[in-house]
C-alpha cells in the first residue's frame, strides 16, 4: 500500500511539473511571437519613411542615393518645387496641331513639411531615422544601395534598403522566397519600391 502511494504522489508531482514546463513553454512562444510582430511592425514603419524619403529624392536629383549624409541632408533641408504645367494646342494653317507647354514656377515646399509632418509623424527624429529601431543597447544602421541598372536596353535607377539584423530568427539573406528574407524594400533587379511585407 505505501508502495503505491509513493508511486501515485510520484506520478503526480511529475505530471504537475510536465504540466508546468509546458504551460511555460507556450507562453514563452506566444510572448516572443508578439514581440518579433510589434519589433517588426516598428521597423516597416521606419522602412516606409525612408522609402518616402527615396523616392522624394530621385524625384528631386533624379537618382537614388545610397548615401545616408545625403538623404539625412534632403529630408532636413531639402525642398519640393511647385509647379504649374499649362498646355496650349495652336492648330496650324495646314490643319496639324504644335504643342507647347508652359511651365511656372509656383514657390517650393521644405520635404520635411511635406513627407515628414507633425501630423503623419509626431514623433520623427532624424538623428535616428537611418537606425533599425528596437535596438538600444546597440545602434544597427540599415544597409542602404542604389544604382542604375539596364532595363530593355534603358539606364533606370533602382535603391534596396534592408535591416542587416532581422529580429525575426526565421529571416535569412538565403531564404528563395523574398517573402522569408530580412525586411526591405526595392530591389537591385527590378524597377520597383515595394516592401517585401506587401
């Protein structure tokens, strides 16, 4: 009889620490599930403003730039100009139509009130802006390339920026779907500027 209480209380108290270790392991994945969402949703955010931020500048200079200094400088102290385009048709004595467009100047717009406002970002700060965030301890920079490439036998600027230190375990730079790779956005093949979380 002693025997099989001891026996009993035995498979109980492991059964009650099996029980444990897996609640706790559970949690522990649920928890770290949530913090790779929330560290990733922040480093989308900072992705999305630095694509603002490229493709303001080609807009501007006419090219990418992978050159944080300069892409830091433009969205400080960089402006947008505003124009007006008029179009004016003459038809020609010999029924043909000329063209000419006229273009004004209207003034210029700073690219930090435009892109980077109060309003759709309260709590941007350029001195980190080039920063991977969630990373205190240590600053990691996202790495930044842009270039011109040949497309159908054109010269088109292309610009990838990606987070060289995914918080996310399962994201790796060998990784065939690009779904899967560290979070970027762009492209050294292709002419786009979309995120690979979209």
């Amino acid at each position: 009889m002693e025997k099989t209480k001891i026996i009993s209380i035995s498979f109980l108290v492991l059964s009650l620490l099996l029980a444990g270790f897996l609640g706790n392991s559970i949690f522990t994945s649920i928890d770290e599930a949530d913090r790779i969402e929330r560290m990733e949703g922040q480093i989308i955010d900072k992705l999305i403003m630095i694509r603002d931020a490229q493709i303001g500048y080609q807009a501007v200079n006419g090219q990418y730039t992978s050159d944080w200094g300069k892409l830091k400088n433009f969205v400080d102290s960089g402006q947008f100009f505003l124009t007006s385009k008029i179009e004016h048709i003459i038809t020609l004595d010999y029924g043909a139509d000329s063209v000419y467009i006229e273009v004004d100047t209207l003034g210029t717009v700073a690219v930090k009130d435009s892109l980077f406002s109060a309003a759709k970002y309260p709590r941007f700060d350029l001195s980190t802006f080039s920063y991977v965030p969630g990373y205190e301890e240590e600053q990691v920079e996202f790495n930044m390339w842009a270039d011109k490439i040949e497309k159908s036998n054109v010269k088109v600027d292309v610009v990838e920026v990606w987070n060289p230190k995914p918080v996310d375990p399962k994201r790796k730079e060998d990784n065939e779907a690009r779904t899967k790779k560290p979070l970027r956005f762009g492209s050294r093949t292709s002419i786009t500027t979309a995120g690979n979380w979209e």
